[in-house]
C-alpha cells in the first residue's frame, strides 16, 4: 500500500507540473510565432525583441493565473500532507 501511494502521488506530481507550467509555454511558443513571423515579413532581426514580448506575456500569464496555480500547489501540499498522516495512523 506504501509504494502504491508513493507512486500515485508522483504521478499527481508530474500531472501538476505539465499543468502549472502548460500555460505560459504556450503563451510564449504562440507570442515568439507570430513575432518570428512579423519579424520575417518586416525583415528586422532584432534578437531582444522576440525575448521581449515572450518575457511580458509570460509575467503577464503567471500574475493573471497565480492564484489559480498557487491552489493547485496547496491542494496537492494538503494532499501530501494528509497521505502522511495516514501513514503515521493518525
């Protein structure tokens, strides 16, 4: 039962992390896209501006979404921790 536990709360831990960290590489995949091609098209190869714009929408993801992904973390924490009383027998 022990290991079963330990194995199901590390497969809740990598579903966590594709899901905490999903949203802002998709911001910056779609933004360095569209920028990658207006650069082509305007022909300005300025390296700073690509890093820029992916930089902003990335603060921007995690200020809008951080309460959302700071209760996915408790509730995992709160899940941890009530695995470990559990398993204390308490």
């Amino acid at each position: 039962m022990f290991a079963n536990e330990i194995s199901q709360l590390s497969y809740q831990a990598l579903i966590l992390i594709l899901l905490l960290s999903g949203p802002p590489i998709i911001i910056s995949t779609v933004l360095g896209l569209i920028v990658a091609i207006f650069q082509a098209a305007t022909q300005i190869q300025e390296q700073t501006l690509s890093f820029t714009v992916k930089l902003f929408a990335v603060v921007l993801t995690i200020i809008v979404l951080g309460g959302w992904l700071s209760g996915q973390v408790v509730q995992y924490t709160n899940t941890i921790f009530q695995t470990i009383t559990r398993w204390n027998g308490g």
